[in-house]
C-alpha cells in the first residue's frame, strides 16, 4: 500500500505564521497544474506496483482550485496506479471556500474526507492570523460538509499563542465537541524564520509565544480529549476510534509515498526526495519532463533514525523487535541505552513487552527524546 499527496500552491492570503510554500497570485495556476500532472505521469515508476491506499490534496489552499480539477487529479491517479476501492480520499479546504454550491460540487467528486482549517473559532484570533474567513464562516463550513452527508472531517486548531486564553481554549475544544467532529488536528503557535510573525516579533510589535502557556494547553487537550472519547493517536493528532487519518497515520508507520508539484517531499524507503519550492523554476522543468527534485539515498542509520522519528509520535510506538529485524542487529541495544534516562524521568515506558511509547508528560518532549535516541555513529 502506498499514498499520493498534491502540493497545490495557491492561497487567496498569506497568514501571518505560515511557512509553507505558496503562491497568493493565481497567475500561472492553471500551467503549474498541467505540469503537475505531467510530473505524476513521469513518477507513476516511483511506488512501484504498490496500491494506492490514500490521496490527499494539501497546500497552500486546495479548496481554492475548482473541483473538476481536483476530479481530473483522481482519475489521472486511477489511470496509472490500482487504486483501492476504499481508498480514502482528502482535500485540505479552508471555510470561506466551502460554499454551498462548492461544497455541492465536491459531493459529485471521489473526496471522501475534509481537513478544515479552522484554528479558531473567535474572530479577533483569526484576524490576529491573517487567515482568509470568519468566525461565523467556521462554524456554517463544518456544517455544510456535515449536511451534505460527509461524515469523515477533521478540523485544525491552533493553541499556544498570546490571544488564546485558556478560557478561550475551553470554548474551541468544547466547540468542537460540540458539532461532533471525529478527528481533531492540534498545533502549537511556533515562529517560523522569514514570517510576518517572525517579523513583528523583530520589531516588538508582538510579544514572545510563551512555553509556558502551550505546554498547559497542550496538557489540557490530552485530557479534555480523552475524557470526550477521542484517542491520542499522535503527538497532534485525535480521533475518535476508526476515524484516524490514513494518509498521516501512513507517514508515521513508513509506508511509502510520492509528492507531486513544488516542495512536495516523496518516500519509498530507501530514498527521500524533495522537489523545488519555486512555482517558475518547477514550471521550467517540466517543460523538460524533468522533475526538479533532489534525492537523498537513506543508510541504514537514516532508515532506523526515521523510524525513532515518526513512530514515537504515535500511540503504536516502537517497536524494538522490528528495529534490530528491518535495520539491523545492534540497534535496539544502543537505543535502549540512549532512552535509560527518559524510563528513569517517567517520560518514556514499555508496553506489550518490547514496544517504546511516550507517557503524556514525555509527549511535551517528544522532540527532544527522539533526537537523544537518534543513531550517530560518524560523530563517534
């Protein structure tokens, strides 16, 4: 099984903490779309004859493209790869997109699962972010998708920032509890380098993310969570039971995946690649059928390092059996010696004997213990 994730480029605004590549202009969408799907003819080799299990549109700002064209990706995906009959199928979308008659043209699509953007439900945040909708289109967009029979969404929410009051918090979770959404992606405010939060930051015209106030917020969704059913299945990431992602939980697991379009990153195991993150210099390439990404052979140090990464993160963990069986002998063995300090602090423990998960308090860390648990032996 394997999956396919679109960078689609283009966003109506550029929002204040956002470092992801896009564009605001939608001068040369429609040729940055013609040769992403060029570049999916010429990768179709990359996953090998893997099945495609999921198809995710991300960004940038999905919704903003027309959703014949999001149809014309999916079909072009069917005709080069087996897809899976349930296979699950997302499309990144922000609220203000989401109108009625939008959200009827999407129905006659194979999208089968929405990732909406909301961050927050109080209007002076959303200013405060620069993001493109309102409080009151947040709200109407969940339940737009919901009557028009999509059952499967999820909504983004970001905690930790100077106008979030714990209070203000409460409500968003509580909101979200209350129009039933299955799956909730959480993300703490971080200051990205060349940002205009990074800026106004520069120039004192906003204070400092406090620590403090995302590790208390962090906490509080964990059990406030917990308590309404829905299961920490990774460090970001809640879900009531059967409604993880596919497409991320993936990611984490290490099965493979191919990226198409600028900056989309691809992996099959034994190679990690990257493409450009300039829409003119992709388009020239692509003139060429020649994609413009670079290519990193993983060693078995990458391989098993990845695996700390991503499997850490999730409620399955590590498994210290499959670390010495997939990467080799010798492995579990420094690992195990590099995590003693994190098992004696309570951030780490074991569960079903030979399986390494994060306890909550460890989840603050997460980070920070998977990098002391990185193999490293050139710096040796």
């Amino acid at each position: 099984m394997a999956g396919i994730y679109f960078h689609i480029p283009f966003c109506k605004q550029a929002c204040h903490y956002c470092d992801f590549h896009f564009s605001t202009s939608a001068k040369y969408k429609d040729e940055i779309l013609q040769s992403m799907l060029k570049e999916l003819e010429l990768q179709k080799d990359y996953l090998g004859t893997e099945t495609i299990e999921t198809i995710y549109f991300g960004g940038g700002t999905p919704s903003v493209i027309d959703p014949s064209e999001i149809q014309r990706f999916i079909d072009q995906v069917a005709k080069q790869h087996h897809v899976s009959t349930d296979a699950e199928v997302t499309l990144e979308a922000n609220p203000d997109d989401l109108s009625p008659q939008r959200v009827k043209e999407l129905r006659q699509t194979n999208i089968n699962r929405f990732s909406v953007g909301i961050q927050s439900f109080f209007e002076e945040d959303l200013r405060w972010m620069n993001r493109a909708h309102n409080a009151q289109e947040a709200d109407a967009a969940i339940k737009r998708v919901q009557d028009a029979g999509f059952e499967n969404i999820t909504a983004d929410l970001i905690y930790g920032y100077p106008l979030l009051s714990d209070e203000k918090w409460k409500t968003n979770l509580a909101k979200i509890h209350e129009l039933n959404i299955p799956h909730v992606s959480a993300y703490s405010m971080t200051v990205e380098t060349r940002t205009a939060l990074a800026h106004f930051i520069a120039k004192g015209k906003q204070p400092e993310m406090n620590d403090s106030q995302s590790a208390d917020q962090f906490t509080y969704m964990i059990g406030q969570l917990r308590e309404w059913g829905y299961e920490h299945y990774e460090t970001s990431n809640f879900a009531k039971p059967g409604h993880y992602s596919r497409h991320n939980t993936n990611y984490w697991k290490g099965v493979s995946y191919l990226g198409i379009g600028p900056s989309a990153h691809s992996f099959n195991g034994e190679t990690r690649k990257w493409n450009i993150a300039n829409n003119a210099k992709y388009l020239e390439a692509l003139l060429v059928d020649r994609v413009p990404a670079e290519i990193e052979v993983l060693t078995p140090e990458d391989r098993v390092n990845e695996y700390i990464m991503t499997s850490l993160r999730t409620m399955w963990g590590m498994d210290m059996t499959r670390v010495d069986r997939e990467f080799g002998s010798g492995y579990s063995a420094e690992i195990e010696k590099n995590a003693a300090e994190f098992f004696d602090k309570g951030w780490l423990e074991k569960k079903d004997g030979d399986t390494v998960v994060l306890t909550d308090a460890g989840k603050l860390f997460s980070d920070h213990i998977a990098s002391e648990l990185f193999i490293d032996h050139e710096s040796k």
